[in-house]
C-alpha cells in the first residue's frame, strides 16, 4: 500500500505553480495555524485547545490522522486533515475529511477541488469504499460545491458528540 509519504506532489496543469504535498513534522506550527484559521472562519475559534505538542504526537508519532498543504508559487494557501474510517455496511475503510481549509482570497480557483481529487485518488489507491465529510448547514459556498462534484448529504443522520470531559464522566470507573 503506498502511504501518503511517498504520493508525489500534485500538479494542476492548469495552474502550473500549484501542487499538493504531504505535510512534514517541522511543520506542526504551521498546521496548527491553519486549524486556528479554519476555526475563525467557522466561528469557534474558542473551541481550539490543540497545541503543537499534541498535534505533532498525534500526527507524525502516533500516525492518527495525516496532512496535506496545497502550495501557490511555493506559498501554502491551504490545508486538508484527513483519516481512516471503517464502514460495517460496506465492510472495508474509508476516507473521512475532517478538515479542509483554502484561504479566502485564494477560493474559487479550483484548489478545493483539486485537493478533494488528490484525497479521491488516495482513497482509491488504499482501496477506501467511500469518502465521507462533514459541512456546517450555514456554509452555502461549500456546500453547493460539494452538491457539484456529486456529494450527497444525509439528512437522515445526526451527527453526535462527547467531549474529552463527557466521555471522562461517562467512562466506567477504574
């Protein structure tokens, strides 16, 4: 299986000055950035708790999850955090995007789609039986661009949630 360390940079041809690579440890600072960019523009940037310590255990020790950049004339414009679910209905893993972030003034130039298809071909190539994502109901743009590119929403699904501290409360005593 090829791991997202050895996928080439991806290059749209045409945009001959973008490309799409891997994220590399010493950039744990810059990940965090966007995460807090992203966070901003989805209102909740009060939410953010993550620090570069936890972030560069979490991805590049542990393996959790993994990072993209998408770069313009060798400058980062954006980001994409994804990683691997597991379906019990369709029986093998698949590709879950939990964060995908291009800065403002840089939308609407096709490296949205350009990174959703750098994560298609690595959910094809580790044999992924679907990409899944989440989108906030007031982010229209997004969610027009995800109707466009033949994303579904499931309305019949509510997303559900516990907190580190929930979870802590809930757990059974030890």
């Amino acid at each position: 299986m090829q791991t997202l360390s050895t996928y080439k940079p991806y290059k749209l041809c045409i945009m001959p000055k973008f490309n799409i690579r891997p994220a590399k440890p010493e950039e744990t600072s810059l990940v965090l950035e966007f995460i807090k960019k992203l966070a901003a523009y989805e209102k909740c940037s009060d939410e953010v708790v993550a620090d570069e310590a936890t972030l560069y255990q979490s991805l590049f020790v542990e393996k959790a999850a993994e990072v993209i950049f998408a770069e313009e004339d060798g400058v980062v414009i954006g980001f994409a955090l994804f990683f691997h679910n597991f379906s019990t209905f369709v029986g093998r893993k698949g590709l879950y995007l939990e964060d995908i972030f291009i800065i403002p003034e840089k939308r609407g130039l096709g490296y949205g789609k350009a990174i959703l298809k750098y994560l298609a071909d690595i959910a094809i190539e580790r044999n992924c039986g679907r990409m899944e994502w989440i989108c906030l109901d007031w982010n229209a743009p997004s969610l027009a661009f995800y109707r466009s590119i033949g994303a579904i929403p499931l309305d019949e699904w509510t997303v559900q949630r516990m907190t580190e501290d929930v979870v802590k409360e809930f757990a059974s005593p030890h």
